[in-house]
C-alpha cells in the first residue's frame, strides 16, 4: 500500500510540472499575439483619427451655416388644459412648459410635424 501512494504523488506532480509547462507556452504565444496586435492596432489609429478630423473640419462651418439659416422659435401661446393627451406630450416634447415660453428648434420635418400637431395653440417665427 505504501508503494501504491508513493506512485499515485509522484504521478500527480508530474501532471502538475506537465500543466505548468503547458500554461507557460500559452502565456508566451498569448503575449507575442498581443504585441503583434498593439503594432497593427497603433498603425491604424494613426492614420484614421487624421481623416476624421479633416472631415470635421470641412463639414463644420457648412453644418453652423445651415443651422443658423435654419432655425424656429416657438411660443406657447394658449394653455394645454384641456386639450387631448398627445398634443400635450408634444407641447412638452417641443421644450414648452408655461404659456409665453418660448424655444428655439431646428427647421426640419419632425418639428414641422409636432408643431401642425398643436398649431393651435402656439406661434411660430423664423430666426
């Protein structure tokens, strides 16, 4: 019996020594794989971020100067006691709180959209 653990231990430690080696190379191939990928993953950071702030820059003054030529105020100018649950939700959609507030949205359809929904109870100017 004796014989027999003595055998069992040392057939465990050399599993233990045969996993540990095992774990080493992977951690050697796995860190060479990751400084391979950091190389290629820095050479295209580089590159990319310099297109788009090139492209930033060419798209931002257009962008201002729609915007600015663009825009509507809006100004509640009737209560919405009273009035059907949806055209109130619009009314706060469009940043509209008290009678006489007033907001400043960009011109496009869904603006549109909300304010034919409670044309009635708000004026609209452009700026």
């Amino acid at each position: 019996m004796a014989e027999t653990k003595t055998t069992k231990k040392v057939a465990a430690e050399k599993t233990t020594a045969a996993k540990k080696t095992t774990t080493t190379k992977k951690a050697t191939t796995t860190t060479a794989a990751k400084k391979a990928t950091a190389t290629k993953t820095t050479t295209t950071k580089t590159t990319k971020p310099a297109e788009v702030k090139a492209a930033e820059v060419k798209s931002t003054p257009k962008t201002a100067a729609k915007a600015a030529k663009k825009s509507l105020r809006v100004t509640l100018i009737r209560s919405t006691i009273g009035c059907k649950p949806n055209q109130v939700k619009t009314v706060k959609a469009l940043g509209l709180k008290k009678v006489n507030s007033h907001s400043d949205l960009v011109d496009n359809a869904a603006v549109r959209g909300m304010i034919f929904t409670v044309k009635h109870l708000v004026k609209v100017e452009e700026i």
